[in-house]
C-alpha cells in the first residue's frame, strides 16, 4: 500500500563546450520536452522542472515552474537544486581519479584508511573493498538505524563516531563482493575513506579535482550566498515544501546541489571523455563491473549501466526529502540528459524515454477537484486503524492537512473529495472514513487496486 520507489579558466570552458558528440544525436524538438514537463506538473507529478540536452550545436533546456512561490524567478539552467544520490558518481569519479594519480587501488581495504579503532566487519575471509563500495556490493545496508533529531534533515547529525560505532557492530549477511544491495551508508563510508586518505575535506577534493577542470563552478556542497539565492525552493512527494537537506560524514552518498547547466558539463566530458586525469577517471568509472538487478543491469564505479535495445544506458537517479534528479548518456550515440525536479516526485522515466523513445511515460492522474473540510471535522477522524495484524494505518491532521503514514511507509498528505472520502496524488489509491452518529470515524478503507480493506479503529486512538 501507497508504495512509491523511494545530494576555470575561461579559455577551458570554451574547449569544453566545444568537446565533439560522438554521433549526431537530437532530442526530442523543445515543445515536446516542454508538453512533457507542463503534463507531469499540472498533473500534480512534481511543481516544476528542469530538463536539459547537450547536442551538436550546444546546451539545451527546458524549464516548467518557478524557484519558490508565486513571483518567484522562473526556473532555468542556472536554479540550484539538490541532486540526491546522482553526487554518488562524483564519489565514485573521485576514487577513479585517485586510482588514476597512484593513490589508491580499487581492492584496497577500505580498512587501510580509516582508524586503527574500527574494525571493518569482514565474511569468510573476504574484506571490503574500495570497489565493493563503489559497485554497491560491499555487503553492508541501504542505511544505518538513523535517529535523528530533526526527522526531516535526517542526515545532519549522524557523525564519524556514529558510522564508526556501525561497523564495529555490523554482522555482514553475505560476503562482500557476492551480490549487488544499494547502500547509501556504503558510498558515505567510501567518500570518508578517500579525504582520509588525501588528508583532505570531501567536498574539497571533488571541487579541486573534477569540478573546476570541468568548469562546473555552480556544483557545491557548502553553497554561497550567490548559489543560495538561485535555490529553489524543494517540495515533498505531496508537494508540500520541505527544507534542504545537510551531510555530515555520508556525504558522499547524496549531499551536492547542482544546476542543469552544470550537470551538462559533466554529460559532455562523460560522452565524450577530455585527455587528462579527469577523462581517464571518466572511461574507468563508467566501465561496467559487476551484475546488479535486474539481469539487463550492471554496475561500473558508481554508474549503473542498462542494455536495452541495443543501447548501453549509463545512469543515475537521485532523491532526497524535496528534489529529484536524473543524469544519463549513451556514448554510441552521443544521447544524453539530465532532469532536475524540485520535487521529490520520480521523474526518471522522463529522462529514460528521451534516451531511448521506446520507454513509456508515466501518465499521472488527471487533477482533481477538492473540497474543503472544516478542522473540527478532520481532526474526528485521527487514530490509527488496523487493516491486518502487522499493518496500521496512522491518521494525523494539521491544520486544514489530514495525513496518512502506513507501517513502514512515508507520511502522504491526502485531498478531500468529499467530506469522509480523501484520495492520494503519489498514487491511486482513496481512503474513506465511516463514522458513527457523532461524526467521529470508527473504521478506515484502503481503496486502491480495485480492492477496498476496512480497518477498525484502534482502541484508545
């Protein structure tokens, strides 16, 4: 139920702009990219989005929405957005670059560079390495138990002695490098290891060794004032607004913010990689290395690689509380976008159908009309309700809001379609509300998948 998939000289711009395509390659024309964006946003898919090309003749983009409210400045190519998990292939670019200087090899224990005090678990004799992490197969979890003080910049306050407390007591489930699992907390600990290991800052690091030789100056971590005031503003996946999210030592799993001019720069050097380290650190990071799922999907240095229809896709998606994002290319071809959304919304089958026309869009529900309730009204309905014995659903109001959060699952504003019948925008699914004669909801039905599940009240909710 309510499922959903869940951070240089001018003369060397100028050679950058200029790097060739490796084969004439057109998107899709402007007013179909801008059909496509204006549908997903008035749909309620997403509040605004930025889409951008890179072709023969240069850079294109494609913005539906504004930075914040009302009056706000129309989002283009130069509006900062969080990109999520994307920053995990500036990671991973980062530790090809130091492989490519001599300064670490991918099958170095990622035990070499982190205290004498933790112990990295290890299976069978089999240590993790620095290509475990990158290839996301290093064994350890999407995340640790996070308990943060501030639920939503969930991030912030998980340190090095927390991360460092993890491994200590982490139990791996399989060897490292047998299978591919997702792991933020992996590409956090592989970002950590390499400033350990250059005695550098993380953000540092990727801004003097990839950034700047790419000239993508509007790419950061620590935003200036400058880059502050060209933010826009993220919303949740009710389209709620939610505040920007803060690294500490995971950083290197989602913490940068970009725009879509920038992220052209990098689809430009990936397509068509510079001489240099930077280019070098390119054609590494993007060879594929291990399996990962499904069986049309592999895994090089951070970047997920899909064969279909003849193409090699290389990607990344991203989200984080408020933004989602989209990076890929084909180099055969020269294809390539990036979709930056100021909503936590999925976009990714936008930027996968401009890559290959055979992928399907999603088609969002049309916009429906909403009532108002009164809060009196709402407020009747608060409790938690059992559809089955280990599913819950939780009902809160704030305000004139109601919500829903169903056992381990996010929290969904829903929308009145009359008064005890509310729907969800993030997929289709209803929820009703029947009441007794005082108006006060005794039971709860899931509407969704043409099936409908009451779910009593609990007692003392």
């Amino acid at each position: 139920m309510f499922t959903r998939r869940p951070l240089l000289p001018s003369l060397l711009l100028l050679l950058l702009a200029a790097l060739p395509l490796a084969a004439q390659w057109q998107a899709l024309p402007s007013d179909s990219l801008r059909a496509i964006l204006t549908t997903r946003v008035e749909r309620g898919g997403a509040t605004g989005i930025v889409l951008g090309v890179q072709e023969r003749g240069g850079p294109r983009v494609v913005a539906v929405g504004r930075r914040g409210g009302p009056g706000s400045a129309p989002l283009d190519g130069q509006a900062v957005l969080e990109i999520g998990s994307v920053s995990k292939v500036f990671t991973t670019l980062l530790l090809a670059e130091m492989v490519g200087r001599g300064e670490v090899a991918l099958e170095d224990p990622v035990q070499r560079y982190l205290p004498a005090s933790v112990k990295v678990p290890e299976r069978n004799g089999r240590v993790i390495t620095l290509l475990d992490l990158a290839t996301a197969t290093s064994g350890l979890p999407r995340l640790p138990a996070l308990e943060p003080a501030d639920p939503t910049n969930p991030y912030l306050d998980y340190h090095a002695e927390q991360l460092y407390a993890f491994l200590n007591g982490y139990t791996l489930p399989r060897d490292p490098g047998a299978s591919y699992e997702y792991s933020n907390l992996g590409m956090g600990l592989l970002g950590h290891a390499l400033e350990r290991r250059a005695g550098k800052p993380y953000e540092a690091l990727v801004t003097e060794r990839l950034l700047e030789p790419l000239g993508m100056r509007d790419t950061r971590i620590t935003l200036t004032a400058p880059l502050a005031a060209r933010l826009a503003q993220g919303h949740d996946v009710s389209l709620e607004p939610v505040r920007t999210w803060e690294f500490n030592v995971l950083a290197g799993a989602g913490a940068w913010r970009s725009t879509v001019n920038d992220m052209l720069r990098l689809l430009a050097a990936c397509v068509s990689p510079p001489a240099g380290r930077v280019g070098d650190a390119i054609r590494l990071a993007i060879e594929p290395r291990r399996p990962a799922v499904p069986p049309n999907l592999s895994i090089g240095l951070g970047w997920h690689v899909l064969e279909r229809n003849g193409k090699r896709i290389v990607w990344h998606n991203g989200q984080t509380g408020g933004y989602h994002s989209f990076a890929g290319f084909e180099a055969a071809s020269g294809a390539n976008v990036v979709v930056l959304s100021a909503s936590a919304a999925d976009i990714d089958d936008i930027g996968l159908h401009v890559l290959d026309g055979s992928v399907q869009l999603r088609h969002p529900a049309p916009a429906r009309p909403e009532v108002a309730v009164p809060e009196a009204t709402l407020r009747k309905y608060v409790g938690r309700y059992e559809l089955a014995p280990t599913f819950v659903v939780e009902v809160t109001a704030e305000g004139e809001k109601l919500f829903v959060q169903a056992t381990n699952q996010p929290r969904f504003r829903v929308y009145a379609a009359s008064a005890t019948r509310f729907f969800l925008k993030v997929v289709e699914a209803e929820v009703e509300f029947l009441t007794d004669s005082a108006g006060t909801a005794t039971t709860l039905v899931l509407h969704q998948g043409g099936r409908s599940t009451p779910g009593a009240r609990l007692p003392g909710s």
